[in-house]
C-alpha cells in the first residue's frame, strides 16, 4: 500500500508542481471595507488594443441592484498585464435624484464591456434607470445605456439611451413584446471571424422575461440585430448569459442555471448573421454545483502537454458551491471546428479553485502576455449587499492543473483558433 501510494504521488508530482509554481498575485481593485457604506458588485475586464487592461465594478450607493436606487459604474486602468493599476475613477455617473422618475440617467450597473481589437474604442452596454428587472414593463422598462471610449478607456463620453433601439427588436413577437431585459455583466464577445466593414462583429447576450436572445452589431455598437428568430429563444429557461465563438465561427451561448446550459448558433450565411440556434442543453458535469451564478467563457488555442497535440480549450468560471463559494475553472478540450449543443455541454473537467470562500459573479480576459485577467467578486459578503472585486492573472497551465498551456504560436497568428 505504501508503495502505491509512492507512485501515484509521484504520477502526480508534475501536476502539482506546474499547478504550485505560479505567484499568487491577486489584488483587491475595489474594495468594499468592513465600516463602508457603498459596496462593490459586479466586475468586467476588457484587454485594449494596445494592452491596457481595464477593470469595471458597480458602486452601489443603494447596495441594491438597478432599479433599487443610486448606481454609478468605477474603473480602473492598468498599463503593465495587471502588475499596478491606476486610480479608481467614475465611467458613469448616475444622477440618483429621487426626484425624477424612470428616467436612463438615474443610475448605471450591469457593465458589460467590450474593448475593439483594431483600434482605440472600447464600448460599456449596461442597465441603467429606476425600474427593477423583476417588475419592468414594455411602458416602464429596465433600461440599456451606452458608453464609449475612444482613447483605450483613459476617457468616457457622456452616455446614450438605446432602450427603444434593443427593446423594439422584439416588438413583433407573436407572444408580445419582450417587457424586461439586460445584458449579461462581463465580456461583450468580439468575433474572431466576421468583419462587415470596419469593425469585427459584436455579440451580446440577453437575459430576458422571456429567455435567452443574442443580439450582435457590425458596426461596434451604433446598430443592433437579432441572432435567429426573435420568436425563439435561445435558452427559454436561461438566466445570466454570455456568449463565445467555437472555431468555425458558430456562436456559444453559456447560460446560468443550477451548473451551466449551452447552446450554439450554427450560421447559414456568416456574413448576414443568418442561420439557426440548437436545442439547449443543461451541462451534467456542472450538476454538483448547488447554485445560480454568473459567470464567463473563454476560449484560447492550446497544447495537451500529455503528448503535445494542438486544440483548443474552452474555459468557463462558476462557484464550485456550496451556495455562492469557492470560484474555481471547468475547461473542455474542443477537438472540432464544430460541436452541437449537446456535443459542446459533455466532457467538463474541474480545474483549478480560485476562492475559498464566499465568492460570487466572475469574468476575464485574455491579456498581452498571454496570461488569463481573471476578476471576480471575493468575500466575505458586506452585509448581504457587496464584495470586494479582485483581479488575479493566471497561466492555462495553472487554471488545468497543469494539463494544457496556452498555444502563443497559434495566437500570433491572428487567434485562429483552428482551420
């Protein structure tokens, strides 16, 4: 038995080793103290075109969620891959006068961000106003704000209401118009693939009274349109969403549930977004995971180190559980430039376990350096209402224990991600 115990330690000592041998260099970016009275929620984290990072929270005066009260959306910059980060600074600046009513400028929260790849533009879509999701109508709805940058996030335009333009979308419906939405917090997804003008296509999904839509832009924002049928949702019982991109160009939806439920949208015509949405299927291998949480996809070319083989690795957070704790990685190995649904929803693996604690909503990025940004909200919980938001890079290697790395070669040229 002892020698037994010798040699799977000794199988396993590679792992350990690579999954050790990364500084712990996580950093609190907003910080929601024991005697404050504003707490912080939700991150979002974007990587610039020339390698800025940019890191975005909710700083909730109310401490409740949009339409509860006072919400501003904060920012910070980093110049160097996550080592130092500037000031904290305000990116929208909610006017929170009780006085008003539904107005879009009362408050902002929710942000989801997306910095272009090609230039210095960076856009926030976030939810913004004085009406709850939960009791939002077509007449009074949770409202949609739009921000942008146009130098790599140093500096913010004022904003602009795009509720009627993202809400009219739906107004045909032959059930009726969608009556509440937001987009999921984190990552608007840049495609990989598509590029209709000047810019690489936008997708965003929705989370909505009536399930799951993604929405996708061509031209960085100013425009919208519906991802397949607008009387077909994606995810019918879906929550928070985000979307991704498998490698021929065919959009993942990843949507919160008790774990995780995935679909995919298979295009007939990239170029003129046509095409059809697969039916949902619920992940098993997240299923001991006892809580709804958001939380973010990514994909990156990667090395096998087993034996060295090229593929690409498809990488979700979520809190492991129990309830809202312990955020941690699942990573799949996608051998196909296409898989179905139900293809793409088996053959999870756990991977490395970031908190140890309470824990709760998370996103990243791929930086410069080819490091993941990882930001996401650690505990402990500020009286029910806030987290602090902490930044942390990680190696591929690190976030799978040490059984794949990330793929520079296939990166530098162009992130394709297989052919």
């Amino acid at each position: 038995m002892y020698k037994y115990v010798l040699f799977v330690f000794a199988l396993l000592m590679p792992y350990l080793a690579s999954a050790a041998s990364e500084p712990d260099n996580r950093q609190k970016l907003f910080e929601t103290k024991p005697g404050d009275s504003i707490p912080y929620r939700i991150p979002a984290i974007a990587t610039c075109s020339n390698g800025d990072l940019i890191a975005v929270s909710d700083f909730r005066y109310c401490g409740a969620d949009i339409g509860l009260g006072h919400v501003d959306l904060h920012y910070r910059i980093s110049k160097d891959n996550g080592k130092n980060w500037g000031p904290e600074q305000m990116l929208a600046d909610g006017s929170g006068d009780e006085s008003v009513g539904n107005v879009w400028n009362y408050a902002y929260g929710d942000c989801a961000i997306c910095a272009d790849r090609n230039s210095n533009e960076v856009i926030v879509l976030c939810a913004a106003g004085k009406s709850p999701y939960y009791s939002s109508t077509r007449n009074n709805p949770n409202r949609v704000a739009l921000f942008r940058s146009h130098d790599n996030g140093k500096t913010w335009d004022k904003g602009k209401e795009i509720t009627e333009q993202i809400y009219g979308l739906f107004d045909a419906r032959a059930k009726g118009p969608i009556r509440s939405l937001f987009c999921g917090s984190g990552k608007i997804h840049q495609s990989r693939y598509v590029k209709v003008g000047r810019y690489y296509r936008l997708y965003v999904a929705l989370c909505t009274k009536s399930g799951n839509f993604v929405i996708y832009s061509d031209d960085f924002g100013e425009k919208w349109n519906v991802l397949g049928d607008i009387n077909e949702s994606c995810c019918e019982d879906g929550d928070e969403p985000k979307c991704e991109e498998e490698p021929d160009g065919s959009v993942i939806l990843s949507s919160r549930s008790w774990g995780r439920m995935f679909n995919v949208f298979t295009f007939t015509n990239i170029q003129k977004g046509e095409g059809k949405w697969d039916r949902r299927a619920k992940a098993l291998d997240f299923s001991n995971i006892k809580n709804a949480c958001n939380g973010e996809i990514l994909l990156v070319p990667a090395i096998r180190l087993s034996d060295k083989s090229k593929t690409v690795l498809a990488i979700q957070s979520v809190p492991f559980g129990p309830k809202r704790t312990n955020v941690g990685f699942f990573y799949k190995d996608i051998r196909s430039p296409h898989l179905n649904a139900q293809e793409l929803a088996t053959d999870w693996h756990q991977g490395l376990q970031v908190s140890q604690q309470e824990s709760a909503y998370s996103t990243m990025t791929l930086q410069h350096n080819y490091q993941i940004g990882f930001l996401w909200e650690e505990g402990p919980v500020f009286r029910g209402r806030g987290y602090c938001i902490d930044y942390l890079p990680l190696s591929v290697k690190t976030i799978t224990k040490g059984r794949y790395t990330i793929d520079v070669t296939a990166l530098k040229k162009g992130y394709r991600l297989l052919k």
